[in-house]
C-alpha cells in the first residue's frame, strides 16, 4: 500500500534536487559600477538642535489703489502665483489678481489721445513751414504791389508835370494822384512784409509753445493710462494666494484688501537661539533642517539673518534660516506654519567623519550609507548598509555617527540601486 506513495516521494525529491542543481549551475550576475568616495575625518563645530516655524520670507495684502467695482476676480485661496513676466515695454508685471471696471476711465484716455492727435498735428503743421503754393501767392501779391505802386507814382509825375507846366490838371487830380501813389507804396511794404513771412514760416516760439501743448496732452494720456493700469489689481512676486477678502461684484474703495499672497520659495525658518549659543552663529553658516511632517527627507540651508534683539524673558535671539522649496506637481513640500527642527554648529570644533550628502540613502526610518566591504579571500568588494545619524553640515559634507570607520569608503553614485551584499566594480570618486 506504501508503494505509490513511496513512488510520489522520490519524484518529488528527485524534482527538488534537479531545480536546485538548476539554480546553483546560473552563472554570477556581473558587479555593478558604482563611484565611492572615502569618509572623511576632519574637526567641526558641535552641532544643537533648535525647534522653529517654516515662514514665508515675504507675505503682502494686495489692496486696490483706486475705487471701482470688482470684475473679475481671477484668483481663489491656494491658488499658485506664477512669476511677474515682461509686457510690451519690458516692464515686469505680477500676475493678475483682480480687474475692476474700466469703462469711464477708457472713454476719458479716448478723449485725452483724441487731444494729444490734435495737438501732435498741430506741431507738424507748424514744423513743416509755409507751403510752396502759400510762397507763390506770396510773391505774387508782393509782385502786383510793386507793379501798382510804379503805375501810380508814374501818374503821379504826370500829373504834377501837366499842373506846373501845361495848367491842364486841377489841384484836385494832382492830389489824388499822390494820394494813390502814396497808398501803392504802402500796399507794397506790407504786400513784402507779408511775403517775407511766408517765406520765413512760423516763429521758433510758435512751435515750441505748440511742442509744450502737445507735452502736456501726452502726459495727460500717460497720467490716465496709469490710472487705468490700477484697475488690475497684480501680485508682487511669485507665490500662493492663502486668503481671498472680496467677489465680482462687490465693490472696493481705495486701500481694501482683495487677497493676500505669501512666497514659499525660498522658505525660511525663525528659530530662537539662547545668548550662551549666539555668538557661535555666523550669517551664512550651513544649517541641517528636518520638518517633522517629512520625517524620510533631509534639507540643508543657510543663516540668512541674526535679529541683534533678544527676548527680555528668554533671553534668545532671533535666527532666520533661509533654504530651497522643492516643489512637486501638488505644489511646494514645505508649508508656512510647519514645524522645523535646525541644527546649527555651537560651541568648539570637535574630530567628526563626514561624508558627501550624495550619499545618503533616505527614505526609510533612519538615514544610511552604503559601506563598501572586501571579501578576503575572493577579493570581492560589495556593500553594507549603515544606519547614520547626521549632524552638522560642512560645505558639501555632513556629519555622520555610526559603525563607521575614517579608512571605509561609501557609494556615492548608485548607492539607491545596489543592494546589500551585491558584488560592484567601484571607480573612486574624482576630486
């Protein structure tokens, strides 16, 4: 009765070896190229902790500089805030917030361009001189004048011959013959001074009283143009919209809110820094940063500000700590109001194993770093993982503490795709 089974089992068994045989025969998988670089033992400053807020560097209430009622409100609260850009004339503009109604204020610009034509028209007509048809009529008229001045100064000497000499002429026709000689004269000054004129063109004062009209309808134009430019209502810098204080329709006066916008990036951190520690603090100094709501993540920034101002109770000063936003498709990681935990470098140097921030591998509970270890026998180097802590920063170093020795050496590129114990062909890192 055992036979079958008995059977069943050697099959079995027989299978198994086979399939192991079959596993073991595979041939190695090749090491895999990975760049390390050597841990690095040098003195740095003790590093402490101090807990903060993330706040932005910037945050402004964007009120209407005019009176007008709301149009269109472009914006709500969480709403992003792209950078100014350039308009037309190359000035940098915000992005718009808001647009209030223009109707009168543009039929007012119509009228002031529609004055500044007339005037700009005006100039040229004035600039431009007498017109060559305005030159000949000139000369004509001057022409005819000269021509009837002759003729009557010619009666004249006739008639005053035929008085004195022949009696043939009356004391009246001697009289009026001068009389019209005397008024052609006249006519023939005027008819030249007229001419001289025309040829001449306008005055210099003329045109530069015409230049000053036209002056003052282009800044009027301007004047109303700006007006204009503040019924849109834009956002000063790049940012997140996070309070909406009025909708279209509602009506605003001069200096009512409409929205208020923060910058994110880059972030900053206000932490209190007790007197014993402060003169320790230098601007720029590299500053470790945690946010407890990414515990996997790990941010470097720097000491953008010392307030030189304590607080009467605590005795702390004021230390803001300016660092990058990454920014993800739900927007940036860091959040105003977030709680941060900075570590800055106090008190005096201490020896230290640093190594590039390159090769930290986060995302797991504890930071770590891939050692690369040699078998002794095959000569073989593969790698080990080492949970670290960190500790201050150092350029483009950071402080580590674990099982690590100053003669170990650790991934620093590939160190996220090799995994414990896999064989790798390591290239030194250049310096």
């Amino acid at each position: 009765m055992y036979g079958p089974l008995l059977r069943c089992l050697l099959l079995g068994t027989l299978s198994l070896l086979a399939f192991v045989a079959n596993t073991t025969a595979q041939p190695p998988q090749p090491p895999v190229t990975v760049i390390v670089a050597p841990v690095v033992e040098r003195e740095v400053s003790a590093g402490q902790t101090f807990v903060g807020a993330f706040v932005p560097p910037r945050r402004t209430i964007i009120g209407s500089a005019v009176d007008g009622r709301v149009s269109e409100l472009y914006v709500d609260a969480g709403d992003p805030i792209g950078p100014p850009q350039p308009d037309q004339n190359g000035t940098e503009r915000g992005q718009p917030i808001a647009q209030l109604l223009t109707d009168t204020i543009s039929i007012e610009i119509a009228s002031a361009q529609a004055e500044m034509l007339l005037r700009q028209e005006e100039l040229a007509e004035l600039e431009a001189g007498s017109r060559p048809e305005e030159i000949v009529e000139a000369k004509a008229r001057l022409g005819a004048a000269q021509a009837l001045r002759d003729f009557t100064k010619a009666r004249f000497e006739r008639t005053k011959s035929l008085f004195e000499h022949a009696n043939t002429a009356s004391l009246d026709e001697l009289e009026q013959a001068l009389s019209a000689s005397v008024a052609a004269d006249q006519n023939q000054v005027a008819a030249k001074a007229t001419a001289d004129l025309v040829i001449a063109g306008p005055r210099q004062e003329v045109i530069e009283q015409a230049r000053a009209r036209l002056a003052t309808a282009t800044e009027n134009v301007s004047h109303l143009e700006s007006q204009k430019a503040k019924y849109t209502l834009r956002a000063p810098f790049e940012g997140y919209v996070v309070a909406k204080h009025t909708e279209i329709g509602a009506w605003v006066s001069r200096g009512d809110p409409v929205a208020e916008v923060i910058e994110l990036d880059p972030i900053e951190i206000d932490v209190m820094v007790p007197e014993a520690y402060i003169a320790h603090i230098h601007l720029g100094a590299a500053a470790q940063v945690r946010a407890d709501a990414i515990p996997d993540r790990a941010f470097t920034g720097t000491v953008a500000r010392i307030i030189p101002d304590a607080d009467r109770r605590s005795r702390s000063f004021p230390v803001k700590v300016r660092l990058a936003n990454p920014k993800t498709e739900d927007g940036h990681v860091l959040k105003s109001g977030m709680l941060a935990r900075v570590t800055l470098a106090i008190g005096p140097p201490v020896q230290a194993l640093l190594v590039p921030k390159d090769s930290l591998v986060l995302g797991g509970s504890q930071p770590s770093l891939m050692v690369v270890t040699t078998n002794p026998e095959t000569k073989q180097e593969t790698v080990r993982p080492v949970p670290v802590q960190l500790g201050v920063t150092d350029g483009s170093l950071i402080q580590v503490i674990g099982n690590l020795a100053p003669i170990d050496k650790i991934v620093v590129i590939g160190n996220e795709r090799v995994r414990p114990g896999q064989p790798i062909a390591a290239v030194m890192q250049s310096k």
